[in-house]
DNA sequence: CTGTTAGCGCATTCAG
DNA sequence: CTGAATGCGCTAACAG
C-alpha cells in the first residue's frame, strides 16, 4: 500500500542504499544515476517515511519553537520569521528541509517542559525558546536541566527574547535589553515634565517584567524620584500582559492617585488597556494623561493616538534565532547577543498639564 | 549513552514489552508490575524515541495544525485552542501525550503543500488546516490529492474555517458563514440609511474574501441596489488582510467617491487601516462615516470608536477542531458544520448625515 | 497478565 | 561511484 525506499530502487534499478544518498544529497552520486532516482521518486510518488529515517539516523528534521502566547502577536512575529528562516531553507524539492513547528505553552510552566519532552522524545534537531522567563528557582533548574539534556541529545538550544541561562546548553541568546527600553521610556516621559507616573507592570516572576520594572525605577532614580522604594508608592500595579489586566489596573491606579499624569504600560497590549481606562474616567490622552507601551506592534501605530512606546525588532530577532537553530549563523561571542529596544515617540505621550 | 527501553525494562526485571506496555498504557498490566517500571522509568530519566516508536506503530503523535499567518491573532486564536484541547488530553504524565504543532504557511499554496508534505513525512496523527482557502484550481486539485494521500496513510484531516472540499479525504469542516455574516452586517448598515457603501474586499482568489463579499453584495441587492454589478460600481477595492491594505484602499475608494458614508471592511485588521484613512480625510467616525470590521478580534472592542463587527467564536471553533482531530469529537453528520457569525453593532457604525 | 519473536523503513558501515 | 549487510529502538502479534 505505502510505498517505501525499496520500491523506488527497484523502478530505478539502483540499491536502496543509492536511493537514500541521492535523497540525502550528502553522498557523491552519478548525474545520470540521480536523475533516475529522481524520476522514479515521482513516479512512485514517494514520501521518506520520517520516523524511520530519524531512527536511523539518530536525529530528526523537526524543529520547535517554543512560544508563551500564540494569540499573542508579540510570539506570533518572532515565530512566524524564525519559522520563513527556517524553512527557508530548502531548495524546494523537500531536500532537507526541517519542519519548523511552533509550540504554545500558555506561559505555563508545566506545558513548557511537557513541549520540551515531546521535542526531546522526537530527537528534534533544535529548539528555539520564545519570550520572557519564569523566574521561579525551581522551575530554572528543571528547565536548565531539561535543555542540557536536550543538548546532549544534539539538539541545538536558541533562546530568543529570553534572559541567558547558566549553564552551557544553550547554543545562543538573543536577549531584549528590556530594562534599557524601560529606562529610555520613562526618561522621555521625565524629559516632558511628568512627575507623577503610574507603572501597569505585567506578571511579578516574569524576568521581562522585572527588567521592564527596573528601568523605569532607574530612571526615576536618576532623577531624584522613586523615593519610598519599589512598591510602596502606590504607583505600580501588576496584572497579565493582556488588554483586560491594563484596564483594570489603571481604573485602580487612577482612583488611588489622581494626580496621575502619565501611565506606562508593561507593553502595547496593556496600554490600550490603559487607555480605554483613562478615556472612560473622562481624562483625555495626551493632554491630560500621557500613556506609553512597549514592543510596538502593529496595532500599536494605529491606536488613537499613535501609541508611544519602545520598538524591539521582532521580526529580525526571529531571524536570527531561526538560523542560529539551523546552525547557518554562527553564534555570538560568548553566546549573548543584547538587542536593544528603539523608543518611538508618536502621539500618546505630551506635557502634562501646566 | 542514550538511555533506551531495554535498560528499563532490565533495571526493572521486566520483559520490554512489559515496558511498552504500561508506556503506552492502551493494554492491561499489573498494578505492582507498572508501579516498577515506572519507578525505573524516573530513576533512568527515560525519554521514549520518538522515531523508533512511531516506526513500529507506522503512526506518530504529531498532529499539525496549519495557519496562513501566525502573527494574525484571527489565526493564533483558533490555533491556540486548538493546540490546548489536543494537549490537555494527557494526565500530566507523558503518556498519550500529542505534540501538536502550528506551522505557518504565510499564506503561500506551495507552503502549505510543503508543509503537507513534510507532515505526511512524519505520519502525522492527524492534520488541521484553518483559514480560507485559495481557489485556484490547479492548487485544489493538489491539496485535494496530497489530503487524500494523508488520510489514506491514517491521518485525520480537519478543516477549520474553510469551506468543504471535494473527495472523501476529510474527517471533518468547520465551516464559518462568512456570507451570512457578511449579508447581516450589510443589512445593518443598510437599516441605519446608508446607500454608498464601500468594500475593502481580501485577496481576490480566497474563498473568505468571495465569501464575505457576495454577502455584502447579497444585502445590497435585496435592497434594490448594487446596479451595474459586481466590481463595475468602483465601490470594491482589494488587497491582502492587512492594515496597509485597509488604508491604501479606503484612501482610494475614498478619492473615487467622496459621497461615500459607509465602508464596510474585509475584516478587523482591515478596518483598522480603514479607519486611520478616513480620519486623515479630515472625517469622522461615524458621522460622516461608517466603518465595519469582521472576526471581533480582541482589539476591536478598544479601537476608537469601537468595531462593529461580526463576531466568529474563534476559539470555540479552535477547540472542537482539536477534538475532531483527537478523534475525541464525533464529526458532524455529512462531515460538515456550518459556525454562524454574530453581528456586533458598537459605535463605529450610525446613521449617515442628513 | 507477561515474555518471545519479528520486523517497521531507512542510514550506514564495509566491500567492491 | 555503487551494492550488500547490519542495526537504530520500539510495537505488535503470538504464545504462555
């Protein structure tokens, strides 16, 4: 019924051995002899029975990426470009090409090492792992262990938008300098006089929340501000990177502190949020409170006003990371590459009030 | 090296197959006997082979899920259910764990072939296409062949938000309405007064496009209108389903007809584009004119004004195709359901100025 | 309920 | 450059 190697060697009058080279392409083989192998594959219409191949060669054409939210178009351009980088690859003919499959975990901890597992039993060629961290002790040992065993396996490890990890099973890391964005944000907000800033931060635990965190705190810092230490001004909220926590957060923020001039949200998503929040307490953006995000998504240029906020070049960074897991780019010096964020001043951000 | 079943099958006194056994736990083993094996299974940090596995089986646990845009939510949405309802089958252990897997096809018929292709490759245990399909014959007829390829090799096909297709290969469509949703969303428009309307239609060529569309047209002419048939009215404008799109369209429709009070859009993301063009036009939203969006996407509801649009329970759609393809569903009778969409009036659609 | 026996389809040695 | 032989690690009958 399936048509397997051996049939298309006997069509084209070669061994099965001379089959598998000219589909593998890695072995010297004669013109004459690969064009009929060739013709036979099509005849027969054969497809390479992967599972058997991957046995054999003790290493798969699979390729995960890990994302966090697949609803989310913050993963969805990172995967999306990882995966064109990756399949990319081929020459058309299904030569060697690898199968890029993206994997959501839903930010849980548990479905991103079970994902990690399924890679790992199906002997994936490399991994690319998506997104902020959990920053939980227990759950970076299992992960760390996870990836070393991986690693062992010959599985490459690219972490993309992710914090390095100790230990050295990661190939590559491609790491958002978060907390330099968060800096750069809230300064452009101190620069136009505001002194009142109230903070939507995302999930505590996370490292891109924390990183985002610390720099809007250094900016405060630096200019004299932040005084009664982190959380207890009263001015920070936490709450999921989605559209529903942005808004209630800044419902609380503003009821707490009136005198609020200017909401920086933990990324776009969470600003409009915020700013469906300041809008229905009547306030009007930018004149009476100015609201930034992060990332710079595609919507986020077309909220009313254009959403200032900081750029991080997602597409690119999947790029990246996919052809670091093909293993076409080589890595950087010392394994860390820093991508910096681009703050991108649009119409949501102004003086506050005199 | 690689620790494999023989090595727990001996630490654990048992017969390999035992191991299997209990593995895969779709056979009777003694409690006591299972206690054991899995005991050597932890204590050797055993990870089943994939590969090996699926060989012997002739089926893997893969099953694919297929998206035209992976940075669209439209698509991270469905797939996102999709992907949780075939992956929260499992215990927690790794026992009939699926690895279900989203791959990207940027909309392109000889990727989604490829991809096709490659999962077949990897005897996928099932395969789900989601979003419109492209009508160009030549393509139907290959992916109508390699669907029937795949079902025959035991993968179960599911269609997601596509339209049925001819041949016997699929388990199961999920169609939407599109036409439907379309015709009511006219038909709204057309209730508030409105009679110069224009369309910022998808891609030409895609089934969602001529779907919505001729629901458009459908209302239209119901009401007497749409004289000098399709396209000639200079009222349809197409491009891709993105915000550029929406934008470059509605500017032009805009310059051909300024007595337009309405545009309807092709969907969400569209709209989105729709609506920076008219502002910029120096018109308001909705007073001079309307916008409509489709799909309700989450970030309809915070555009200004917000989106009315038509609803389509995206993630329910996401979740029954993930069970069609677990087998967990039974298909519906003829194979074929038919997901109606909502009209969702909000406030970016009113009467037309006097 | 458990052990034994055969392959699954292919990539590799190793010869020629 | 090509063919023959071996085994990858596991599941599926088949017996017990």
């Amino acid at each position: 019924m399936t048509v397997t190697l051996a049939d298309v060697a006997a069509r084209a009058r070669v061994s099965p051995a001379t089959v598998s080279r000219v589909l593998n392409g890695n072995y010297p083989v004669a013109a004459s002899t690969r064009e009929r192998v060739l013709r036979a594959v099509d005849e027969l219409d054969y497809v390479l029975n992967g599972p058997a191949s991957a046995l054999a060669a003790a290493t798969s054409d699979l390729v995960g990426i890990l994302v966090n939210d697949i609803a989310d178009p913050f993963f969805g351009i990172m995967a999306g470009a990882a995966q064109s980088a990756i399949g990319d690859t081929g020459t058309g003919r299904a030569g060697g090409e690898k199968l890029a499959v993206v994997c959501n975990t839903g930010g849980s901890p548990e479905r991103e090492l079970t994902y990690l597992t399924l890679l790992q039993r199906q002997r994936a060629a490399a991994v690319v792992v998506t997104g902020g961290a959990l920053e939980d002790p227990a759950h970076i040992a299992a992960l760390t262990a996870k990836l070393a065993k991986l690693a062992d396996a010959g599985t490459r490890v690219v972490l993309c938008g992710r914090p390095p990890m100790p230990g050295d099973a990661v190939t590559a890391t491609l790491a958002f300098d978060n907390r330099g964005g968060g800096r750069r944000l809230t300064e452009h907000l101190l620069a136009l006089g505001h002194r009142r800033i109230g903070y939507v931060a995302g999930p505590a635990e996370r490292t891109t929340t924390r990183d985002r965190l610390e720099g809007h705190r250094d900016a405060l810092a630096a200019a004299g501000l932040g005084g009664g230490g982190p959380e207890q001004d009263g001015l920070t909220a936490h709450g999921p990177y989605t559209r529903a926590a942005g808004y209630e957060a800044t419902r609380e923020l503003l009821a707490r502190d009136p005198s609020l001039t200017a909401v920086v949200a933990a990324n776009d998503t969470v600003a409009l949020g915020a700013c469906a929040a300041v809008r229905e307490a009547g306030l009007r953006i930018p004149q009476d409170v100015s609201v930034a995000g992060f990332d710079d998504l595609p919507f986020s240029v077309d909220a009313v006003p254009a959403l200032t906020t900081v750029r991080l070049p997602l597409h690119e960074a999947g790029v990246r990371a996919g052809r670091l897991a093909m293993g076409t780019d080589t890595p950087p010096p010392g394994g860390v590459e820093t991508i910096a964020g681009e703050l991108t001043v649009r119409a949501s951000t102004a003086p506050p009030r005199a």
